[in-house]
C-alpha cells in the first residue's frame, strides 16, 4: 500500500528516516534547493510523452500537503532551450546506458541555490511507455510516469534513498527501477518526509538538520574549479564565470 501519511511524516524527526539530499560540491552543509517555492519548467517539443502525463508527474510531488512546493508548466520549446527543461535523448546518450533517465542541475557552489535543471529521458537504450496499458515489447518498456516522477525528485534537490529492498514498496527516490513496474507513480512516506523537510510550508528547509542557505547574488556565487560539460544553453566559460557547479543523478533500469 502507498498510502501517504502526511502527519506521520511531520512527527517524526529526520533522523528516522532514509531520504537523502544532493549537498554542495565544496560543503557537505550546504544541501541543494530551489530558492523559490514555484518551479517553471518546459518541454522540449517532440519527446513522445503525452502532455498530461508530464503535468501528472510533477503534479504528484506538488500535491503534498506538508510542503508548499509548486510547479508550473511554462510551454513547449525548441531543442536547446535554457531554462529547466524536460527532453529525451534518441541518440548519442552520453550517460550511462543502463540509466533510463537522468537529471541534472546548475547550482550555486556557495550556497546551493539551484538555478536551472535538466531531465533527460534515455530512449536511445530503452522504451518508455505507460505500463498500465501494456508491458509487452522488446527490450520490456519502463513506466515513463515513475520514471518521471523519480527525476523530479532529483530536479528538486533529492538524491537516492539509502535504505530500499527491490520491493514495490521501496520510495520512489530508490536507485533501481525494474521494467513494467508502476508502483513507483506515488510517493512513500519517506519520499514525502524528504520533500516536506527541504520546502517545509512557509519555513526555511533542511536536510538531515543541515539548514538550507539564502539565495545568494551572482558576485556572492564564490568561485568554481570543475563543472560538467554543456547543459542547456549554458557553455563551461559560463558557469565558470557565475560559480556554478552541475550536479547530475541518473536511475538505472533493472
């Protein structure tokens, strides 16, 4: 069953449960937030996933009572675009190839400001479809709904849980999601006690008693000495110049 316990989740303390944050490459104080409770995010045109279920995957984590985390569709757009965008590679994956999807985003070294984000779905080495209505094909599709819903919890500052058994019970932000498994649609408790906990409503969040900083200005941003490669529309002279650091997490398929 995966009931979501919302008052549950907010009584018990951190510390009892196993979610984890993404943190600073430069502080492991420093956890990765959006510094804002509304997220606009776009679609890149042309990514073979229906609408409504792109909007039903974010929907899900914005729906949790104990935080005041939204997220607001700003469109579809042209390949390319900057901003925090959701596509899907066809070809050329660059990531690992067992991964089916993988989420990155650019934050700020000093503070962990998180500033944009990007979800890639991995069609070059696997099928993604609605399971619901089928699981038949090879090579055996993945649920693109939890596939989704997973790589939002990234996009939002999670990183994989530390306690999962393989079981349909596991949270969603565990590391391994096997084919035709839809289980993984709505959150966990302990999903939504890591969500409540770095946006809680109306307060400042944290991860695991380490405080989420204030957003910082572009010169407070502090220097960075390494960054992945391109990401949406930003060049590595960019992020250099701004002090801003690419952090990425990727799912693998079971």
């Amino acid at each position: 069953m995966r009931s979501l316990l919302f008052a549950l989740a907010l009584a018990w303390p951190s510390a009892a449960w196993a979610w984890e944050c993404n943190v600073s490459e430069i502080d492991a104080d420093v956890p990765l937030a959006w510094p804002t409770r509304t997220i606009p995010y776009a679609v890149q045109a042309g990514i073979g996933v229906p609408l409504a279920d792109i909007e039903a995957a974010f929907d899900t984590w914005s729906e949790v009572s104990c935080s005041d985390l939204d997220f607001e569709i700003a469109g579809v757009v042209a390949p390319g675009a900057t901003g925090t965008v959701l596509t899907a590679v066809e070809a050329d994956w660059e990531h690992d190839p067992d991964a089916v999807a993988s989420t990155a985003v650019i934050y700020v070294q000093a503070t962990g400001e998180i500033r944009s984000g990007l979800i890639e779905l991995n069609h070059a080495q696997h099928v993604l479809v609605d399971v619901t209505t089928g699981c038949d094909g090879a090579p055996i599709p993945h649920d693109t709904r939890a596939v989704l819903i997973h790589e939002i919890g990234h996009l939002v500052g999670l990183a994989h849980t530390t306690a999962f058994v393989g079981g349909p019970d596991d949270p969603t932000m565990s590391p391994q999601v096997d084919p035709c498994d839809a289980t993984k649609r709505s959150l966990e408790p302990d999903d939504v006690a890591a969500l409540c906990a770095l946006y809680p409503i109306g307060a400042r969040g944290a991860c695991h008693g380490r405080a989420v900083r204030a957003p910082a200005s572009d010169d407070e941003a502090g220097g960075c000495t390494t960054t992945g490669g391109g990401f949406a529309g930003w060049s590595v002279f960019a992020l250099l110049l701004l002090g801003l650091k690419t952090c990425r997490n990727a799912r693998s398929g079971g």
